[in-house]
C-alpha cells in the first residue's frame, strides 16, 4: 500500500469519527415538592462507558443560554452535565427585581433550598450515562451559593465549584457533614460580598476540616464569567475575560483532581 492511499484512509478514518462524535442536548422535566422543573442535560455520544456527571446550577437570572452553554461546554470535555432548574419550568428573566424576588422564594428556607437542589442532583445520578461514583457541582452566582449549601448539606459529591457565588461559612455541623472538596473562584473587587465577609469565611473554613481553596482575581466584579454581564445595566456586574478562562482552568484541574480515573 502507497504512503497517499495510506494517508488518505487515516484521514477518511479520522473525519468518520469526528462527525460521528456530538454533544446531545436535551431538556428534562421532572418534579419537586409540587413544582415542575425543567433542567438541561448535555452528553458527548462518542464516549463510551460511564462518564463522570456534573451538576449545573444556574444564576439568579434562571435557566437561560448561558447556563446551557456551560453544560455544552463540559459534554465536549467528556462529563455528562445537568443544568437543574431552582425556580421552575420557563422561570427566566433579565430583570434584576424579579430574578431577586424567585432567589429569595428559594434562599429564605435552608432546608428548602437544599432539598431543590439535591432534586436535581437524584435527575443526574439516574442518567444511564452517569458514573454515579463520580460527580460534581459547580454555580454561577446564586448558583455558586447553591453548591456550597448542597456541599454542606452531605452530597455525595467529590467537589464542587463556586463561580462569584455568595460566600457561605459553613457551622461546625454542617462542616461535619461535608464530603465534597470545595473551589471558590471569587472576584477581588467583587461588591456582592462586602471584605469582611471574605474574613469571615476564611476563618470558618480554617476552623473546619474541609479541603478547599479559594482563588481570587484581581480586578474583576461580580459575573466575571458571564459575556452578557455588562448588559445587565448593573454596576457591580462586570465580565472579565481573563478571570473567565482562568476560572474555567483552575476547575478543570480541580476535576482533574477529584474525578480522577476519567
């Protein structure tokens, strides 16, 4: 067989599987406590076997693109991703008072706002694609908040990523019942958590014995992830492209860590 016949097969094999390798994306409902829910979920069909499966937790806007856009994004490194849906079916909005109002119906009642997001995470264990052994969080912003309080409340998850979430300090009880490794990719001049707040969740965290780690990047406000956070007509919003691919590389290394055996 000649090196251009040779060539030509490797690169007909190699297209094949390209085009035959694709994120699939679906929307799920499911119900919680008398609400319908619908979250997002996104898979690579090429892998084979069981994939880890990430949890997806929403900004206080709600289910909208940019968090399907992020479960996209880890189906195409190889996770199985579910984007749950904390307020319910269509509850999306770009205005800050009533995205504020359907947070609070939720924040107010810990153990609430626990049990609605681990309704999710029971949607992503029953995936047939999900290695149930190996599952993660990560939020945006109410999100970010949303996977510390699901951390705290004893998930049975190796880690979990907060994205300019609400600093939460956990209590000795809760710090006992955490499994979960924990990010916080936090914003420096980020005017949703005052600089006392940070001390005050250093000091608790210190005190506990969970593994975690906070980075925090300079220069960058509230929503540095999010390309359409300068839209939103808020001051204290603000995307930071470079903290956004950071971000993004600190939690892949964190996976990296705590998911291994992908």
């Amino acid at each position: 067989m000649n090196r251009t016949l040779l060539l030509i097969i490797l690169i007909l094999i190699l297209s094949t599987g390209t085009a035959l390798a694709k994120v699939v994306s679906q929307p799920l409902s499911y119900m919680h406590d008398g609400a319908t829910l619908e979250g997002y979920l996104a898979y690579d069909d090429a892998v084979s076997g069981k994939a880890p499966g990430i949890l997806v937790v929403h900004e206080w806007w709600g289910l909208n693109d940019y968090v399907r856009s992020r479960a996209e994004e880890l189906a195409r490194m190889g996770y199985v991703a579910f984007a749950l849906d904390m307020y319910g079916k269509g509850k999306s909005t770009e205005h800050p008072d009533q995205a504020a109002a359907w947070m609070k119906e939720i924040n107010a009642n810990m153990d609430q706002w626990l049990k609605r997001a681990m309704a999710g995470l029971e949607v992503l264990k029953k995936q047939p694609q999900v290695d149930t052994a190996r599952l993660a969080a990560i939020g945006y912003c109410f999100g970010g908040a949303t996977v510390q309080v699901l951390a705290y409340g004893g998930a049975d998850l190796k880690g979990v990523v907060s994205f300019h979430g609400s600093l939460i300090p956990p209590s000795a009880e809760q710090a006992g019942r955490t499994l979960a490794k924990i990010l916080i990719c936090h914003g420096a001049e980020d005017p949703m958590n005052a600089p006392e707040t940070l001390t005050t969740y250093v000091n608790a965290m210190n005190a506990s014995s969970i593994d975690w780690q906070l980075i925090v990047y300079g220069g960058t406000r509230h929503s540095f992830t999010n390309p359409d956070a300068d839209k939103r007509g808020m001051a204290a919003l603000a995307y930071n492209p470079s903290a956004d691919k950071r971000s993004w590389q600190h939690m892949t290394y964190f996976f990296n860590e705590v998911l291994s055996g992908m």
